[in-house]
C-alpha cells in the first residue's frame, strides 16, 4: 500500500504519456477562467509595485503607517472621535467616564497651582507662614481623597445602573486619574460644559 511503485509501473505509464500527441492549444479554445478586469489587474499591479522589496523600505512603510496613526489618534484626542482613540479611551463606557467627570468641579483639578502657592509660602522665612503652608498641604491632600472616594462611589452607581452587563474594570480608576489634571489639559478634549449632565 505504501510501497513505491515498480519499475514496470513506471515504464507503462511513460510508454502511455508518450504515446499522448503533444497538440499546442488552440489560441481560440476557452482558458478556463474569466478574463480578469483591467481594472483589477491595474490595482493588483500597483500593490506589488507598493510593496517593499527590502527590509530597510519595509521598516520606512512601517514608519511612515505609525506616523499617520499617531496622527489620527491626536486629532481624535482634540476632536473626541470614537473611531481613532487609543484602546485606552474608546468605548461607551470609558466616554461616559470621561463626561461625568468633565461635567463637574474637582478639587484634584486644583491641586498644580495650590502646590505652586504653598510651595512659595514655604519660602518664606517667616514661621507662621510655613506652618500655614504645611496645614494648606494637609487640608488639600484630605479634600482631594475625600473628592475621589465620593467620584469613585457615585460613578460606581451610575455605571451599574447605566451599564449593568459591560466589563467595568479599571473605568473608576480611570475616571480618578482625569481628575488630577487641570480642565484645559485633559486628553481627550472635555466633550460636555460643566454642570451638564452625562
């Protein structure tokens, strides 16, 4: 069964091939196939001529293809378009995130240029100051927690209702460390005004 085939065998079937005229084919015959389209042809041309031949040309494509991603990915981080998002951002559920919290005031948003004042209060040599500037400190860290554990709850609650059989994990953390920065600053661009209601 599995056993190559005999010398006999083998000279049969080359008697019986050779005995086959060998005709040329008619240029008139069918071929067998559809003619392609030029069209298609022409577009099948062009991608061979697109593709890269060494790996120096490759590596330039590859290259050129990021840069144009990236492109994309930071005029939709201005302009808030779902379909060129990081996979960070994109999403229902990140986007509903990112709209409770630009809709409302946040203590952490604050945070940079209340460090810059305390810090130029703890310049000064005047004790006093220093020690308000230290309770400053403590005051804003404590509100800031405060801030987060209330965002953390409430945008907990809203998700559950809004989203009960989405995958949640990391979106609270997410929408937390939106807080810290400053309104202006955020990536992807605030899409609601404040007081709005996502």
């Amino acid at each position: 069964m599995f056993r190559s085939r005999s010398k006999d065998e083998q000279a049969a079937t080359a008697k019986v091939t050779a005995d086959q005229p060998q005709q040329p084919r008619d240029p008139q015959a069918p071929k067998g196939r559809p003619t392609p389209k030029r069209s298609d042809s022409q577009s099948q041309r062009r991608a061979r001529a697109h593709t890269p031949t060494n790996r120096k040309d490759a590596a330039k494509a590859q290259r050129e293809a990021r840069r144009t991603d990236m492109a994309k990915q930071r005029e939709a981080m201005a302009s808030g378009d779902e379909r060129y998002l990081p996979a960070r951002d994109k999403g229902p559920v990140r986007r509903f995130a990112r709209d409770f919290v630009d809709s409302r005031w946040c203590v952490a948003e604050f945070f940079l240029p209340l460090a810059v004042v305390i810090l130029v209060l703890t310049m000064v040599r005047v004790p006093q100051i220093q020690t308000i500037a230290l309770l400053l400190w403590l005051a804003i860290i404590v509100l800031i927690v405060l801030d987060s554990i209330g965002i953390w709850i409430r945008l907990g609650k809203r998700l559950n209702e809004r989203f009960p059989n989405e995958n949640l994990k990391g979106v609270k953390a997410y929408a937390v460390m939106r807080t810290l920065q400053m309104r202006r600053l955020r990536l992807p661009k605030p899409q609601v005004k404040r007081g709005e209601r996502p």
